[in-house]
C-alpha cells in the first residue's frame, strides 16, 4: 500500500509513554502514515525524588520533547495531555487530541478493599495535591504519603509489605516442613514449597518481593487510564473512584500531539483529531488557564459532552481538604471556550482564586526551604 510518508514522533521512553505512544502511531497508521516513534529522556523522568505537582511547574515531563520538534528533529510530540502546560511556545499547536480514554482515579489496594473499608488511619499514598485533597476531604482520617514512580514501581511499592510477609511465612513453613521429614503426623501448612510458590507469581509480584519497603501502603490512587494502558489492570484489584466526589485533573485520560503550525499539524489534525474529546480538554484546560492553577493547586476539572452542552464540575481544595469550592455547570456546546472562561472567572470571584494563590505561597516556601544554605 502506498503510504503518505513517515512521521517521526517524539514520546517518554517510560513504558506507559511508549504505550500511549503506539496509541497514536497505530491511529495514523491506519491512515497510511508510516511512524517512527523517537523515545526521549525528560528532566522529569532523570529527577526521580520530587514530586510531580513540582516537576509539573517546569513541564518537565513536556519540554524536551517539544523542542526536538521545534529543532526540526521530529514532526511531532505524544504527550499525555495532563502533563502540557497551558501556555505552550508560540510556534507549537495542538495538533491532535485522539479519543480520550477514562477521565476517572482508581483506588489500588492488595485485596480489592473499596475506599469505604479501607481501616481507619489507612495509608493511601500519591504524588498529587489533588488527590491529597480529595482524599482526605472524603476522610480526614486517611494518612496520606507521597509515592512517586511509574505504574509498575508504584504496584510494586504497594504490593510489596504483604507479598513479603507470605514469603516469609511459606519459608518458615518450608523449614519446618523439612525438620518433620518422615513424621507420618506432621501436616503441613501449605501445599507447594516456597519456589513453587514464586515460581507462579506475575512478574510484577516477582519484583515487587525484592523491592526494599519504606512506607507500607494500604492502598494507591492511580489515574485508570495510565493503569489499562501499561497493561498492569489485570494484574492488581482496584475499584474506581467516582468522579463527582474525585473530580479528575484536566486532560486526565487524554493524549496531545503538538507540532508546529503548518501542514504537518493539519494533516495530523485531520488524521486522529476526536472533535468530542477536544471539546471537553478544551473547558478543562482554558478553566484551568483562567484560574491559573497549573499543577501547584489541589484542582479538579472534568468537562463530558452531553448532547448541546458540556457539563463541566470543578472542586478547588486548599492543601489539605478543609476548604474547597466546587460547582457544576453545563456550558453551551458552541460558545464552550468562552463559557468556560466565564465560568472560571465566577469561580474565581467566589474564593478558588485565593484559594490557588495560597497554594501558590506554599509552593513558593517550599521551593525556598530546599535551596542550598546562602542561596
């Protein structure tokens, strides 16, 4: 089959990156475009011990790959759209928004607990001011820690503290299975040896057993998106969190691919663009612009085409969930930018823009308290 020409494509090298990344390829693909997907290391992904809300300040996961598109080295950038700062280089569009995969969070936990069974004073851990808030608005009881790392080491730090603890029984049970050889009245307490036993566990079970624990959690709030597309949902029980009370980030779920303005982004456009999809990023992120949050603020902005208008939630939450202010609206399909501003700035006037500046300071004092002494 004749092809149109070969993109090159930018993305992430992490295994959820690469797999969102094939997303796309395969989708132009299917138009006849021939893809060569080029993997990038970005200073988020080299700093491995902050937490995303302060690498999100920089676009950090965003930047580098944006700029091999700008040096003319690639046609175009795959980025997950939540990570894309709302000011974007004057020369870079958006050129395509795919079908938008779930918006929602999961909560994560080793027996498929829901987030009503978790015990009280559970330790639930994310890297995200947003799901620290909600979290603890829903129960202020709830220790919640900070976990950073890709889909798989944050299963793997999960499930860590209980597959250790059965290794360690198994094992135990094993040395006492071999010190009661020919005891006709000894019956042991598992069926299998301890290698049996590992020998069947999944590959993620298999490193989460030699990973080194440092925080026990109960459970993880992960986007459900990232976790279907890293291929681990099979792997671990988790239950979804409802987005009216976990309203999600903007952009969760959906994917970008920027480009220069120019033929290639129009092409790309017309290619993979979904119209619904682009609409409900759209609110979500000219609200987000509006109140200028980025990704300093405990935010939640979740927009779903419904018909001719676009019901749009949003929930601004100071940093640890003793305030917020939420609202819903549903915004004219046509006007839908402009009624998202306007909704933005009736939000702002009734308190989410103090609120965000408050975060704001706390950013700012943090980023103080970790300069080197005289700086």
């Amino acid at each position: 089959m004749r092809t149109r020409g070969t993109l090159r494509l930018a993305t992430r090298g992490s295994l959820l990156a690469r797999r969102q990344a094939s997303i796309v390829s395969e989708r132009l693909e299917e138009r006849r475009y021939e893809v060569e997907l080029v993997p990038v290391e970005t200073t988020g992904d080299q700093i491995r011990d902050e937490l995303i809300h302060r690498l999100g300040k920089t676009g950090a996961f965003v930047r580098e790959l944006d700029e091999r598109v700008l040096d003319g080295e690639c046609d175009a950038a795959i980025h997950s759209l939540k990570d894309v700062p709302t000011e974007q280089p004057s020369d870079l569009v958006t050129a395509a928004v795919p079908e938008r995969g779930p918006a929602g969070d999961v909560l994560v936990t080793p027996d498929g607990a829901s987030f009503d069974e978790l015990p009280t004073e559970a330790t639930v851990g994310t890297a995200s001011l947003r799901r620290r808030a909600e979290l603890l608005t829903q129960r202020p009881d709830l220790t919640v820690e900070p976990i950073r790392g890709n889909v798989d080491t944050r299963l793997e730090k999960l499930l860590a503290p209980s597959l250790q603890a059965e290794h360690q029984r198994r094992s135990e049970a094993d040395s006492e299975r071999k010190g009661n050889v020919g005891n006709d009245d000894f019956e042991p307490t598992f069926d299998r040896t301890v290698e049996e036993w590992f020998d069947d566990r999944p590959e993620l079970e298999k490193q989460a057993l030699g990973r080194e624990v440092e925080t026990e959690y109960d459970a993880i709030v992960l986007a459900r998106a990232g976790l279907e597309r890293s291929g681990l949902s099979h792997a671990v029980s988790f239950r979804d969190l409802p987005t009216t009370t976990f309203v999600p980030a903007p952009g969760q779920g959906a994917l970008a691919v920027t480009a220069t303005d120019g033929e290639t982004a129009r092409e790309i456009q017309a290619a993979i663009d979904h119209p619904r999809s682009r609409v409900e990023v759209t609110v979500e992120r000219t609200i987000l612009a509006t109140l200028g949050g980025g990704c300093i603020a405990p935010l939640g902005i979740h927009a779903t085409v419904q018909g001719e208008y676009v019901h749009t939630a949003v929930a601004v939450f100071d940093r640890d969930g003793d305030e917020s202010i939420t609202a819903t609206r549903d915004l004219p399909i046509e006007t839908h930018a402009t009624a998202a501003r306007e909704f933005a700035e009736d939000l702002a006037d009734r308190g989410a823009a103090d609120l965000i500046e408050s975060a704001r300071r706390d950013a700012d004092e943090a980023d103080a308290d970790d300069l080197p002494e005289g700086k």
